[in-house]
C-alpha cells in the first residue's frame, strides 16, 4: 500500500507529531515522459519548518492537506522517460511519499560506486554542498584565518570545520553536548569546541577559544551564540548567516542586541546564505567534496532512523538536537 | 592668540557643550620638514561620538584633556617641507587649532578652482567619497533598481540619492522635516521622500514608497528605520550600514528585532562600511564626483557655521538635524 505525509495543521511554536497525518494514497502509474520511483531514504532538516509557516520565502510554504516534501534519495522502478532508466539511483526534491511519479526535471542521477547512497543527503547533498559553497561564496575563508561555526557537530557544520582544516585555518566548533565536542576534535580535527550548555558564558568562552579573533563564523543557530559571537569577530569578519535553529520555532519577532554599531565599527560583513541561489555551482561543489571524500579528507556521520513512519519524529529530533551528523530516514 | 578646543570629559549619553574645553595655546614655529597651517574650515560629523568613548574602534579614541581632530582644510602659511609651499591649501585629519604644525603626511593639497574649499570638506571630501565609495564597493547599485536612503538630506546621503539618479535608478530618500523632504525632490531629484517625524508607519510608508521593494539600503542612521527598511528588502538586497546616528547616543546596549531569519530568507547582506577602508580609491572616487560637478549632476548643499568658537555648538547640531547637507565651521 502507498502512504504520505500530509502536513495536518501549521504548528504553533515548536511542531509536534500531531501536525503530520498518514495518509493511504494510490499507488500510481507512469505516463509517458513519466518514471516511477520508490523512496530509499529522506532527508529530514530543520529549515523545513519555515516551510511549515504560510509566509514568503525562497520555496512556497507547504500547504495544509498536501504531502511535506524534501531531498530524497529514490530507485526508479519503471521508467517511460529517456533520460533514466529501471535501476538508476536519483536524488531530488520529492514528496514524502512511499512511491511517486515525476517527469524527471530537477532529478539527479547518482553513483553508488562513489559513495553510499545515503551520503547523497548529506556530505555530497545539500548539506556538504552548503558548507562548501557557504565558504566559498561568502566567507571567502582565507589559510590561517580563524573558522567559528555553531551547529557544529550537524551535517553543516561538521563539513564546514573540516573544509577549514583542509584549508589551514583555526577551527573552533559550538555543539551542546560533550560528547559531541569530542567528536568535533576526535573525528573532524577541530582545534577546540565549546559546549553551550555547559559554557555560563558564551561570550567569554567563544574569547577565549578563538584569542586572536574570529575571522569567518558559519552560524547555523542564530539567537544568543550569534550576539556572542559578534563580540570575537575581527576587522573586516564575514557572517555566513546559513541557519537560525534556535530562533526558527519563535512565534513572536524574536528581539537581541542591535548589531549596526559592530558591523560599522569592524567592517564587518552579514550575508544570508541559501544553498539554492547557486545552483550552478553545484556540480563543482560536489567534484571537490566527493574529491576529499575519497582522499579521506572529509569524514561525515548520519543518524538513520528506520522506517517511513519515524519520518516525522525524526524531523522533530532535529530541535532536540538528538542527532549526529546528518538526519536521514531509511525506508527500505 | 592660538587656540584649541580640548575633550574636557567623555559625553554620558548625548554631548554637551561642557564636555568641550577652549585651551589658550602658544602658537606653534615649524621645524626643518615641517609647515605651518592656519585652519579654515573644520568639518563636524556624527561619527566623532564614537571617537569620545574609550573604546576600540577604527581610529584610536580621543584623549581627555586633549584636542579633539576632524576633517580640515588649511592653508600653509610658512613651509620648511619640500612637498608644499606658503598659500598651498590643503585638507587633512587636523586639530581643533586655531594654528599647528605639520610634517605633511595625510595631506592633500587641493584645488581652488576647481571647487570652494569647503567642498573638499563636503562632496569632494570624506562624505562625497563615502556615497561614492559605499555605493560603488558594497552596494553594487545597477541600473533600473530601487535606492531607499536615510539621513538622506544629510552630506552623506544627499550625495547617495544623486548617485542613485545618475545611474538610473528609483531613488527614495528618509529625512526629519518636511522642508528636508521638499529639498530632496526639488533639488536632487529624488522620486519620493518619507519624512520620518510624520509618518505614524515607518514600515508601511517605506512598502508604500519602494512598491517593487529595495534593492540597496543605505543606511545612515540605524535602529527603527533600519528595522522597517529591512521589511521591504528585495531578495539579494544590500545593506550599507554606514552610520547609526539613532543609537550612537546609548549608553546601553540597544536591542531591536532580530535580522538573522530575514538575512537568510532573501540572501540580504549587511556590512558595515568605513569609507577608510578604502583610501586606495580615494583618487577615483573624487575624480569620478568632480566630473559630475563640473557636469551640473551633483549638487551640494552646506550648513555654515562661522567662528571657532562655534565648532562643539555645531558638532551637537547635528544630533538635531539641524543641519542641511555637511556642516562644517568657517573659522578664518
């Protein structure tokens, strides 16, 4: 039997397993020009919850009743569209379904041969390729320099801290257990890490890792760990504004420090990062990571949670900050 | 009788003229390499509260009991430096001095003919090349987009507004009266002007005023109209922060709402520029705003104190708005 997940009502604050309802769906037929795909495994990330609220953005918001969608990985099963054949692994934007059609558009053929197919999720998906492309484009991350990035032991950050070391800079990571910021050091090769929860002040704990100043911060969090870090930042720092978990499940306008002032003071530049607006720069993002995966220069960890039905709880773990590394769901 | 205005204590909060002190001084004989220089007009700007705070910042703070300097323009009355001769003009980062030495470095002889003097203060001078410069190296202002100002009657910002026309964009202009407001689309050709004080909405007038939304803020004063502009940024916008006269007064810490999730969802970026940064371009800069005076594009507008004496009453002005395009002080 064929099963979505439809977005049941937008949530209010933080979401809950009751925002999402099953659905028993057709299993449907390819038309010509059309394949049919069977879902493998599914991303779940915390920026599908601003797809959750009815408001503007870069993508439209889901709509209540509808299937949720995000980066799938799929077999085709039957195919009646030249470009891809029975048998071809993809990856792609699709619908939380167990099977789907599509036209093919917006599809990536992938190479299990290169890496395990979930790894298209994560290290050589959207996430490895925002890393790397959030370095490049903004934080034009320089050897030598000294590389902050909360968030750090997620599937962003923890590529990012690594691209920094391969890049001979300074690498301090912000995670929220000790466990993970011994991972951050053991496995990924930062030079330090800062606990949050631990730390009774972040401000001096971030001034004190990074004594000579913060060059370029990858901020996946937003909220307080940004105020803190704004204080380390150097003359001439970039923000890469990639993230704001910590802010995402606000329902009224979040408030902080005014930031104008710093910015003038340090030349300091702000930039708001969506992976998407560089889509042309994928291919090369992903030659050089699957490059430095294959070096053994680029570690990465998944949680995979089993099943279609944990799709849900599994996106609700993201808040908890219950994984390590990349989020996937394995369903078959 | 030589003079100097010292910083008598630093300003709690807004500036007042007891914290300035007038010092009778011996007049100064040059040495082997050195000039002499009798000031003419010395520029006040916003920025110089920061310079009254013992902090670190992009210049080293003022020193109690020491004189204050700003932007000034001279003439050589005697010479012992090769580099210039008596009845040069010149401008430079000068004393509050009736009469001081120099040894020549940072000074710029400048041209009479080509400009009134006090021009070099003005549109040919740090604030000409701050618009020039802003627009030109973090703005990145295209053709047919839309250009919202603040302080826009200001030097700085009448100077953007013109800028914006001559490259063919929408201009629209944030300004305190509406005589200043009258001045923007009479005199420089703004298309529309939003007088602050009046406007029960900043927000709405701004959405009102930038239907198609903004491309490029320049942002010469922070706090709420920054927060309001920031509503109507057009995805891929760019924020100038060049000054932030609204909070340069605080003694605490000012909040606002937080930008981050706004950032991220339109790629906006922020960044704080200081027109020193880029001292390499200065010659450009005023050979590029010169031309465009000479064409009749740039018009100016001065608010002339006279008198040395004047230099703090005017300097406190500005936190008034009682100016109208630079001010600066005649003094001889």
């Amino acid at each position: 039997m064929n099963k979505s997940i439809n977005l049941k009502n937008r949530p209010s604050g933080k979401p809950i397993l009751e925002d999402f309802k099953f659905e028993d769906i057709e299993t449907p037929e390819a038309a010509e020009g059309q394949l049919l795909l069977k879902t493998l495994y599914v991303s779940v990330d915390p920026y599908l919850r601003g797809r959750m609220r009815d408001e503007k953005s870069y993508i439209p918001p889901f709509k209540v009743g509808e299937p949720l969608e995000s980066m799938v990985v799929a077999e085709v099963t039957e195919s009646k569209n030249e470009n891809f054949k029975k048998g071809d692994f993809v990856s792609g934007m699709l619908k939380w379904k167990k099977i789907q059609i599509s036209d093919g558009k917006g599809l990536n053929k992938i190479d299990r041969n290169l890496a395990p197919l979930s790894a298209y999720l994560g290290v050589l998906g959207l996430t490895g390729i925002t890393a790397y492309l959030g370095l490049e484009k903004i934080g034009k991350l320089k050897e030598g320099e000294h590389l902050l990035v909360s968030g750090a032991a997620g599937a962003v950050g923890s590529v990012v801290g690594q691209i920094g070391k391969i890049k001979s800079c300074k690498v301090t990571g912000i995670a929220g257990t000790d466990e993970k910021i011994e991972t951050l050091k053991e496995k990924y090769g930062f030079d330090s890490g800062i606990n949050y929860k631990k730390t009774g002040n972040i401000k001096s704990a971030i001034a004190e890792a990074c004594a000579l100043g913060v060059d370029v911060y990858f901020d996946n969090v937003g909220g307080e760990i940004l105020d803190a870090a704004m204080a380390s930042m150097n003359k001439y720092g970039r923000v890469i504004n990639c993230g704001a978990i910590s802010i995402y499940n606000a329902e009224e306008q979040p408030t902080g420090p005014r930031l104008e002032t710093v910015l003038i003071k340090k030349s300091i530049s702000m930039q708001g990062f969506t992976v998407r607006d560089y889509a042309e720069d994928f291919p090369d993002a992903i030659k050089q990571l699957a490059q430095w995966l294959k070096e053994g220069k680029l570690k990465y960890e998944e949680t995979v949670v089993e099943g279609f039905e944990k799709i849900p709880q599994a996106f609700l773990d993201l808040f908890e900050g219950k994984n390590k590394g990349k989020m996937v769901v394995k369903v078959n």
